[in-house]
C-alpha cells in the first residue's frame, strides 16, 4: 500500500548511505539485476549475458561516491537500456521492457522483510494474475509447463489428454494468456 | 511461417535454452512475453548461480584493472604535441581577442592536428535537426552510434550534457568502432582511440590525427537529434 504511494521515481530507498567500493556495489546488486533481466528475457543464459553488460558498461563510469539510490536507479538505467539493445538487436523489436517506474522499490522492499522466502516473487505474482484469468484447463497446461517444468508427455498423462491435443492446448492457452496479459492488448 | 519462430521461442524457453533470434512480428510480440513471465516464475528462476556470480566479479575485476592501468601510464605521446598546439592557439586566441574576434570562431574554424582544444564542429549549409535515438534510451552515461546516411556518430550523456562526435576516424577515414567498456572509440585500422569527447587517446602514427569533430546535438520532445544534412536520396 505505502509502496503504491511512490509515484515518482523512488531513487533513495535505502537513504544517502555510500558503497565503500565497487565490489560493494557489485555485491549488493548482481543478485536484483539478474533478477531484473531474468524476468524480462526468461531464460539463463541471456539473463547472465546481459547482468554482465550491465555490470560491465556501468562500473567505469559511476561514480563510487554516488549515494545507494543513485547508484541503483543507474544500474536500473543501464539495464533498461541493455536490454531493449538485446531485443532489437536479436529479433527487431522490443518483446519486453521495464516499466517506466523501473522495479526498483520491489526487491528493496523483500529485503526488508525478513521472511521473504515466503512471499511471491513479482514474477510469481504477475504469472498468477495471468493464469487467474485463464479457462481451468488452459490454467493447467501452463502451470504445468512453465511454473512446474513437466514435459508434455507428463503434461498429458496429468491432464488425460494425448501429447499432441497437450501441444495444441499449450499453444492456445499461451495465445489467450497473450490476449490477457497487461502489455499484451493490440 | 512467423508461427514457427514463436513455437521454437517458447520450446527454447521451456527446456532452459537460449532462444534463438528470428524478425518477430508485432502481434507475436504479446506472446513471447506472456512465455517469459510465466517462465520467470518458476521457483528460483531469478537467482544467479555461483559460479556466474564469482566469474563476472572476475571479469570486472579484470576490466578496472585495465582502465586504471590505461588512466595511469601516459599514453603514446600526444601530450608533447598537446602542449605546443596549446601554447599555439593560445597566441592566436590572444590576437584574435585583441581585434575583437570570437574566441570561439577562430578555435573552431581553425584547421588543428592534434591540438587539445581546437577541436571543430560541423555545421552543414543545409543541415537539419534528425532524430537519432529516444531520450529514454540514452541515459546518463549511455551512449549510441548512429548513421544517418549523410554523416556517422556516436552521442553520449555525460554530466547530463549531450555530446556528438563524428564517427570518422581523422587519419585516414576508417569507420570507428565503440568500445564501450573502455568508453572509447577505436579505430579498427591503426590503433588509434578516441575519447567519446572526440579527443585523441592513442595512436602509433607518426603525426597524431587531429581530434573528431564535433556536431550539434539537441533534445527535444523526448527525442536526441543531431544537426545534419538531410538523408541522401535513394
């Protein structure tokens, strides 16, 4: 609720406090840009080529003696430039892009909680309202794919349905939850 | 025909590949992102492995290393050269003030090799204000090449000011390339570098190339547009 309220951009979560160095600064936000590209590319081995071209393009230019929140919403910067440069470079247009508020206050809000582990990730969460709004079996099929890991033969035998009608509903299930989604709208 | 570059997208997704690029249409766009964030959401998925995370704090090791070393041993030699051009043009800017000329015209319209501060800028007789890149992409510290048919460059934003450099190496026109760990322009024929002020950084010529020329550069409407001539006709 509180962290609705932010409307402008919330670049001192943490104050005016300073990295010591620039490990530091690496220590305290490989994990959140990871995190960050993660969610935006979906798989690994781009979510860690373009962590390191964040790290690598921005650690040279910043400056260490800029506070924890400027530091961050740079990071946040260069990542949001990264990776529209991975998407049109790689397939013309941009498939996804951070929101304009940029996830900054999310992960700083996780972390000063300290039972987290619970907590659904923005991701995770975001993937629920997707499904919420799904007939029951397309909820199943996707959930089973993606959130699980099942492979369509075992999708199938969980659904009792044969592999390749799993296929077809995967694929139409994906297309709704396309229609669905927040950014998805024509 | 476009179906399959999205069914292969979403197997690559799903058995943890990395998708393989293919020209994705607008209304496959919605698609692809509804795959990724449903992707993402498996549990664990946004955590870095160790071995990721140890390696790249290598590599930026690594990378500062070198910059500092770079900063620290003086380069090449263009310092000697510096410092007569200087002491050059500060005669001529003297002059020039004397009879009541701008400073700033004879620096820019004097032809200099090397010199630190004649550095010119190119203003076309028919030139225009053409976009290059949205504000949005270019933020503080970011930087971009750009073509726009007539001339080539790279802007950046530095200090929150905007800054535009021809693309062209000053030796013997070879097209530079953007190093952008190292925040320099290379030339890929003979060693030299460029900062993305256009100044000389390196070279192993015998005469140093003079710096890049500058162009206008503008913010306007959300929008980076560098001063230049229309595009040729096709």
């Amino acid at each position: 609720m509180s962290r609705r309220t932010a409307a402008q951009p919330d670049l001192r979560v943490v104050g005016d406090d300073v990295y010591p160095d620039w490990e530091a600064v690496y220590r305290d936000n490989v994990e959140r840009v990871y995190g960050l590209m993660f969610a935006k590319v979906g798989n690994r081995a781009d979510a860690e080529d373009l962590t390191a071209e964040v790290f690598l393009a921005a650690l040279g230019p910043m400056r260490i003696s800029a506070s924890v929140g400027e530091v961050r919403a740079y990071l946040s910067a260069t990542a949001r430039t990264v990776l529209a440069g991975h998407w049109r470079r790689n397939f013309g247009r941009e498939v996804t892009m951070f929101s304009d508020t940029l996830d900054v206050p999310q992960p700083t809000a996780a972390e000063a909680d300290p039972d987290n582990s619970a907590e659904p990730t923005a991701a995770a969460s975001l993937a629920q309202r997707m499904l919420a709004g799904l007939p029951e079996q397309y909820r199943q099929v996707l959930r089973l794919r993606f959130l699980q890991g099942y492979s369509v033969r075992e999708t199938a035998a969980a659904l009792g349905v044969s592999v390749s009608n799993a296929k077809v509903l995967q694929h139409r299930a994906l297309r709704r939850a396309a229609q669905l989604s927040p950014g998805g709208e024509p | 025909m476009s179906e399959r570059g999205v069914r292969r997208f979403v197997a690559d997704l799903l058995s943890g590949r990395r998708p393989r690029r293919f020209r994705v249409e607008e209304h496959e766009a919605a698609e692809l992102a509804a795959a990724i964030t449903l992707r993402a959401a498996r549990p664990g998925a946004g955590t870095p492995r160790e071995e990721f995370v140890t390696d790249l704090h290598h590599r930026l090791a690594a990378q500062l290393r070198a910059q500092t070393d770079q900063a620290a041993t003086p380069l090449v030699k263009p310092i000697d050269v510096s410092r007569r051009r200087l002491v050059a043009t500060a005669g001529i800017a003297a002059g020039a003030a004397a009879v009541g000329a701008g400073v700033d015209h004879v620096l820019t319209t004097e032809h200099v090799t090397g010199a630190v501060g004649g550095q010119p800028t190119l203003i076309p007789n028919a030139g225009q204000w053409r976009t290059v890149a949205a504000s949005a992409d270019l933020p503080e510290g970011g930087m971009t090449g750009f073509d726009l048919g007539t001339v080539i460059g790279f802007v950046t934003r530095s200090g929150g000011r905007l800054a535009a450099v021809s693309g062209l190496c000053t030796h013997l026109g070879c097209r530079l390339a953007l190093n952008a760990p190292a925040r320099r322009l290379d030339c890929p024929c003979h060693n030299t570098s460029f900062a993305l002020s256009g100044q000389l950084l390196r070279y192993q010529l015998a005469v140093p190339p003079a710096p890049l020329p500058r162009l206008e550069v503008r913010e306007s409407n959300g929008m980076v547009q560098i001063f230049a001539p229309p595009a040729p006709s096709a």
